[in-house]
C-alpha cells in the first residue's frame, strides 16, 4: 500500500475506512470496480477534515453523493471516495437549512410535512440534496435550482462560506459546481407554505407519472435533452430503443435510460452511448452530450 495512503488512513481512523470497496454498492447503476480507499463523511467537519488530508498528502479525491447520474469504470476508482453523508437540517424564519448528505426525497418529505411546497416535481428523483444542486436536477420544467437561496461551500482554498443563488450559476441541468472543485455542504431552500393536501396530491400525481420510467437499475437520464429536441425521441428514431450490448440496453420504457440487466460492464454502457451518439449525429446532425458523469480509470 502506498505510503500516502498509510497516512491517510491513520489520520481518518482505521475503522472508518475501507479499501478496495466495490463502487457497484455505491451506484444506482449497480456498476463500477473498486475504490483505493472509501471514507463516509457525516458532518461537515469531516468533509473539510478529509479534503484537507488529501490535498495535504497530495491523494487524489472524488466526491460521491448518492451514486445516481454516474458511471464508474470496471477498473474503479484510484485515490479516495468521500460519501458525503452530513444529515442535518432545521427550520429557520420559515425556511429549510438542508445538509447536503440528506437523501432529496426526504428533503422533499420533510417539506411536505412542514406544508412547505414547491418541491414537489423533484419527488422520486434519487442522490442528495448536494448531488441534485451540483447537477440542477429536474423534471417538468421545473428544477432544484430554482428553490435554492443560497449554498454553503467548502471552497478550492479551504474556506467555508455561503454563497448566493446567482453565484451558483444555474442552468439547464448545470451550475458551477459541476466545472469546479468546490463541495456543496448545505443548501438554504425558498419555499411556500400551502395546502398539505395539496402539495401530497401532487407528489402522487408525480410519483405516478414516474412509474412510466425503468425500474431496473440505471444512472437516470443518459444524455441531456439537446432543446426543443428529447434525446429519448431522438434515439427512438434511430431505431435504438431496446437495443442491446452485453448486459446493458436502452429502456424499451425510456430510450433515453440505460439500464443494467444484471452484472452490466462500464464498457457495455460506454459502447451504447458511442452508438447513440454516432446515430443521432449521423441521423439528425445533433451531437448527444452525456448528462451521466464518467469516472474512475480507464
């Protein structure tokens, strides 16, 4: 084992990390070979503490949410996983404080007991609440960015600090923490107070709707939908829906999902998503770009 790597478990604690852990435990894809090491960060200390340890003895680090919206190569991941898994949260001047390691559904279930609406579209959308501000997650038109009033950060130099709504740099299933190494913490939420049994009717007009969409094991959305185009569409038509490499296939629910069948490999994925590319490319002139995040070694 590398010497760095002694250091850092020593500094962790030994019996908060694992080595040699299977991402496919870690992934909604239920695909991806082995991290080095594995540490569970459950506050925002530790988060900043296991950075900090990093970027000291110089370890290579990635941040993991919920696993969802992300492939992991067959090979693993070298360096460190950083679950983020700090889950508090409170009710302040009517407005919900959210840690960024909170599952999203239940930030949606907690504003929903509060009769605090507008997170509704988001129901049944899985990751964290950090994963889903980093990607702006969305459904209907509608996205978590919009709710967002400001974010506290873990900055590229070390600091903690609040950041505003406008800073973030919010767009179509974008921000800026998607193109830079800063790490979410927590998250202020503008929401408004309604009808509870409004806002529960709504979450299970969306529930249902969503059952439309593959059950099998899949990172969510492929591609990003190139507007006024859908990538699910696009695919369709280029004859792909259902079509098979390996263990892994576009949903014949929904062309633009890739799921696993069962021990699907990275390279069975990134073979179907060369292929729609190509097709689409060749097809309509549009190039897909990939909404799913890529990682490990390759």
């Amino acid at each position: 084992m590398q010497k760095s790597y002694q250091q850092l478990i020593k500094k962790l604690g030994e019996n908060r990390i694992k080595t040699n852990e299977p991402m496919s435990l870690h992934t909604t894809f239920k695909i991806g070979g082995p991290a080095d090491l594995f540490y569970e960060a459950r506050t925002a200390e530790e988060v900043a503490g296991a950075v900090g340890v990093c970027r000291r003895l110089k370890v290579a680090y990635f941040i993991l949410g919920g696993g969802s919206n992300l492939l992991v190569s067959d090979k693993g991941i070298r360096g460190v996983v950083i679950k983020i898994a700090n889950g508090k949260w409170s009710m302040i001047n009517g407005q919900l404080i959210v840690e960024a390691g909170v599952p999203l559904n239940k930030v949606i279930e907690i504003a929903a007991k509060h009769s605090l609406s507008g997170l509704e579209f988001a129901v049944g959308i899985p990751g964290t609440l950090g994963g889903a501000i980093a990607g702006n997650a969305g459904a209907w038109q509608q996205a978590i960015g919009d709710k967002v009033l400001r974010v506290r950060i873990l900055s590229k130099d070390g600091r903690v600090k609040w950041i505003s709504k406008k800073a973030c740099q919010f767009d179509y299933r974008q921000s800026r923490f998607k193109k830079n190494g800063e790490i979410i913490l927590a998250a202020e939420l503008g929401l408004e107070q309604g009808s509870q049994q409004q806002i529960r009717r709504t979450m299970a007009d969306n529930l249902e709707k969503r059952k439309s969409q593959p059950q099998e094991p899949s990172a969510g959305s492929i591609f990003v939908n190139p507007k006024p185009e859908a990538a699910a569409r696009l695919i369709e038509k280029c004859g792909l829906k259902g079509y098979r490499i390996g263990k892994a296939c576009f949903s014949v629910q929904h062309a633009n999902f890739i799921v696993n069948l069962g021990l699907a490999k990275t390279k069975d994925v990134l073979d179907l998503i060369s292929l729609a590319q190509s097709k689409v490319k060749e097809k309509f002139g549009i190039m897909l770009e990939t909404e799913v995040k890529i990682i490990g070694e390759f």
